[in-house]
C-alpha cells in the first residue's frame, strides 16, 4: 500500500512474533490430529476395521461370482490393510476440523477481499472432493465391475487381492476426487490474472480433448470408466467459468476497484 494512500491497512498492528507463530501452528497442528485421533477411534468401535474394508469391498464383491472373496497373498494383510483404511477414513472424517485449523491459522493474515476468496474455495474444493469421491464410490465402481466381468472368461474365477484392490481404489478415488477440483483451478486462475474469462471460454473446445486424454490415462482401459471422467470434468469446466464470473467480481481488492466519479 502507498504511503500516500488515506486508507488505514487492515493488518495494522496485528503482527506477531515468530515465536507465536509457531507455538499457535503447533497448537494447531495437535487439534487437527486430536480430531482425526478422535474420529478412528470412533470408526475402530463401529463398524470397525473389517467392516470398513466390507463396505469399501462391496462394489466388487456384488459383481464377483456367487461365491467369490478376495483373498490376502501377504501374512499380515488382513490386519494392515483394513487399518489403513480405517486411518484414511478418520481423516477423511476429520478433514473439516482440519482445514478449519488451517483456515484459522492464516486468517489473521488475509486482507478482507482476500477472506472472501480463500473460505469459500476451501469449503467448496472439499465439498467438491467429497463429491468426486461419492460419485467415484456409488456409480462408477458398479458400472465398471459389471463391464470388467462381463468379459472374464468362463474358465477364470476372480479373487482379486486385497492389497491390490485398495490401491485400485485410493488410486480412482484420488482421480476423481481432483477431477472434481476443476471448477476451483478455475476460479483460481481467473481472479489472479493468469487466465482472462475470455480465454477460458475459447479454451473449452481443447480442454474437452484434454479431459477425454487425462481420463484414457488415470482409468483402467474401459470406456465406462473413461467417459464417467471426462463428462463431467468438461460439465465442472463450465461451471467454472460461471463460477469465475461471480468470483472474479465480488472478490476485488480495494485497490482493483473503479474509482466512483468524482
């Protein structure tokens, strides 16, 4: 801010030692991992660890044969993996406590324009990861499971690993999740000024190309999987140009505004 300029800075008098700093960044950070602590200690109660990794399994499982299990190829598997699952449950579970440790944290530091922009896009991005990953979970896993098995031959019975299958699935709950995040980068790019509304606009027909090469390479070779990416990264893609639109002009600083007429 010029020296010149009349208008008080908002941050005045709020700086704190670098001592501070880190003893509230500490508190902070232990909060967050009480809460995620809190939240599997809850999850290892009910409905458990192996019931965790039945309800994770169990799009698959409905589209095995009659019959069909997974099976552990490794020792300690069927106490390691449903652990981890727990674990990333919990935080998963916890992630609102966690970004709110994070978005107190830096608050203090944020201009009012700025708050304007950070607090909605966090709590938008997480809803729109927890939607990703829903999506991911409810629709895509059965309609890919049923294609996938539809071609196994008959001479063949599926028992995939237990280990592989959580990894399969981190791995699309990952893609999808960030797929997701679309309508944020979005934002993101336009109210700093890399991207201009009009570009992002005459962009749309290259990142539909762009969208379909990302899903052929993050989803297994399937065109259910694939298509279930790619639509709706390029519907989220619109939606945040809209997005951008508003954003873009309700979270100007001071400084950015037209000036009233004198």
């Amino acid at each position: 801010m010029s020296s010149n300029d009349p208008r008080p800075d908002e941050l005045e008098g709020t700086e704190q030692p670098f001592v501070s700093h880190l003893i509230e960044l500490r508190d902070r950070l232990v909060r967050a991992l009480i809460a995620v602590g809190v939240c599997f200690a809850v999850l290892a109660i009910w409905p458990g660890p192996a019931g965790l990794y039945d309800l994770l399994a169990a799009p698959l499982v409905a589209s095995l044969p009659v019959g069909a299990k997974l099976i552990a190829t490794n020792v300690i598997s069927p106490f390691l993996v449903p652990l981890k699952i727990t674990l990333m449950a919990a935080f998963l579970l916890a992630l609102p406590v966690v970004l709110y440790q994070a978005w107190a944290f830096i608050a203090p530091g944020l201009y009012t324009h700025e708050k304007k922009l950070v607090l909605p896009l966090v709590i938008s991005s997480t809803l729109l990861f927890f939607i990703g990953v829903a999506f991911c979970y409810f629709f895509v896993f059965q309609k890919v499971f049923a294609f996938i098995q539809s071609f196994a031959p008959k001479s063949i019975t599926a028992a995939p690993d237990i280990e592989a299958y959580l990894s399969f699935v981190l791995t699309m709950f990952i893609a999808f999740g960030a797929a997701f995040e679309v309508p944020i980068v979005v934002v993101v790019l336009a109210r700093m000024g890399l991207v201009s509304i009009e570009k992002l606009k005459g962009f749309r027909a290259y990142f539909i190309v762009l969208a379909f090469i990302v899903a052929a390479v993050i989803t297994p070779p399937d065109v259910v999987s694939q298509l279930a990416l790619a639509i709706p990264m390029c519907l989220l893609y619109e939606i945040g140009i809209w997005a951008a639109q508003i954003f873009v002009k309700h979270t100007q600083a001071p400084s950015e505004e037209t000036p009233p007429p004198v």
